[in-house]
C-alpha cells in the first residue's frame, strides 16, 4: 500500500468539558476523494479545520504529505486548499480582483480568467462575490482552493443550499478536478453526494467513526445482514422528475 497522503490517529478535540472528537483514526490516499458522513455536530467540520491547521487539537497526530501536523503546519499550508469564508471576499472586488488578491497572499502567480472560466465563471469575472447565485458562491469558492496549486482541497458541504441543477453542475467540477490529480476530503449531508463522488467514505458519529469503506462496500455489508427497504424501490425518484421537467443547465443568469 502507498504511502498516505492524510494520515489522522487517535485524534481527540475537547471543548472545555465536551469531547466533540473522541480519538478518531483514518488515512486518505493521494487521488482519492474521501468524505466524511455524519449527523449534525458529529465534529466532521472539528476534524477538517484541525487536518487544515485551522483549529488546535488536544490530542492525536496528524501527517498530511509527510508533514507532522505540530511541527510543521506551514509545509501543510503550502499543500493544501481550504475554502474560505464568505466574509473574506472584500466587498469592493470583483472576482478577477479577488483571485489577483489572493494568488498575492499565496505568492502565486495565477490566469484568473482561466481559473474562472474553469468554474464556468468567466462572463462574471467583473461581478462582485455577493452579486452571484449561490451555485455561482460555491464554484467561485472552490476555485479560490485551487490558486496555491495544492495536492489536497477540502470541501466543506460544497453544495448546501444550492438546486439539483447546480448541485450536479458542481459534482462534475468536483470530479473534474479530482481527475487532474488533486485528493479530495469533503463533508456532506447528502447521501447521493457520497455515493457518486467519493471513493471512500467514513461515517462519524457522536465524535467516532462508525464505518469506514467504500459506499459500494457500506451497502453490501448492510445488504448482508439481511436488511431490505421497506417499500420497493421505484425506477426513478422525485429529484429525476424535477430534472427530467426543468432540465441540467444551470438557470443562474
Ligand atoms: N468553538 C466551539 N466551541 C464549543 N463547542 C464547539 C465549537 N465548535 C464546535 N463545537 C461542538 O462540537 C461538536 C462538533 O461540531 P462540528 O461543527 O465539528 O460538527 P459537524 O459534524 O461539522 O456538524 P454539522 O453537520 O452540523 O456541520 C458539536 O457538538 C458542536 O456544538
């Protein structure tokens, strides 16, 4: 087995008195886009902002790319892309400024147009962030992860909120840039998310790890136990009609 390019063990975050990461184990491979399933407040987002080097830990290790998470956090900086928040978008910018703005900070240098047109954001380029839809929020979001040229991206829940259209539209951007080579570790709350993007899959709950494995494998272990679905399954559900109605292309003007 290759060497992983995340590795996470026994990693454990208190909050004062509350344990909200309770010593959780894991390893992703480089090319993989791994996800991380769980009920609100399992501490999946705890988790990536700590492997991010955005939150402390109170225990555990953590290497990313052969990185020790406590003695090197800048090495992991440089490899890595993290979404940032909404309120780092400096109002007054346009996206080309934004994308010029930050490929400064990372020491960059970056074809914002080509950035943008990557995320089919280029006849927005001189709009400002709060301008956009929110399918347009998320691809401007994730292409902001991608300036520094990482090796790893974090996402996380890229397409809460957004329509079955624009949440589909940002399932093949994910891919795409999956396929260029960069590992992939997202949060989601979808199930169909994980079962089409991710190659591997840990459900967290309560701060533990419960399942690890491919979805493919998930199901067949739980099929094995003799579990069956209540109702038979129809051939298409309520998302493909909506579909199927109003099309795939993306209506944000
Ligand atoms: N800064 C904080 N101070 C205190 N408790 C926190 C803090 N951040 C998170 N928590 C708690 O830690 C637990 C894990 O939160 P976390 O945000 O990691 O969960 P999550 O799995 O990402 O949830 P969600 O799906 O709702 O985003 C929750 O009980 C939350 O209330």
């Amino acid at each position: 087995m290759t060497t992983p390019i995340i590795s996470v063990h026994d990693l454990v975050k208190d909050y004062d008195q509350f344990r909200a990461v309770k010593g959780i184990s894991f390893e992703v491979q480089e090319g993989e886009v791994f996800g991380l399933l769980g009920p609100n407040g399992a501490g999946k987002s705890t988790t990536l902002e700590i492997i991010e080097t955005l939150r402390p830990k109170t225990g555990g290790s953590v290497v990313v790319a052969g990185y020790d998470l406590d003695r090197d956090p800048d090495r992991i900086k440089e490899v890595i892309g993290v979404q940032l928040q909404a309120s780092g978008y400096y109002p007054g910018l346009n996206l080309v400024q934004l994308v010029e703005l930050f490929a400064g900070l990372y020491n960059q240098r970056v074809h914002a147009m080509e950035l943008l047109k990557m995320v089919n954001l280029e006849e927005k380029a001189r709009a400002k962030f709060k301008d956009l839809s929110g399918g347009q929020k998320q691809r401007f979001s994730v292409a902001t992860t991608l300036i520094n040229k990482p090796r790893i991206i974090f996402l996380d829940e890229p397409t809460t909120g957004l329509d079955p259209q624009a949440r589909r539209n940002l399932w093949e951007l994910i891919r795409n840039i999956n396929t260029a080579g960069t590992t992939i570790i997202l949060t989601t709350h979808y199930m169909d998310e994980a079962e089409y993007l991710c190659n591997r899959i840990a459900i967290i709950d309560s701060g533990a790890i419960v399942a690890l494995d491919t979805p493919d494998r998930l199901i067949d272990n739980l099929v094995a136990t003799g579990f069956e679905r209540p109702r038979e399954v129809k051939k298409a559900n309520l998302e493909d009609v909506f579909i199927h109605l109003t099309g795939k292309h993306l209506r944000e003007g």
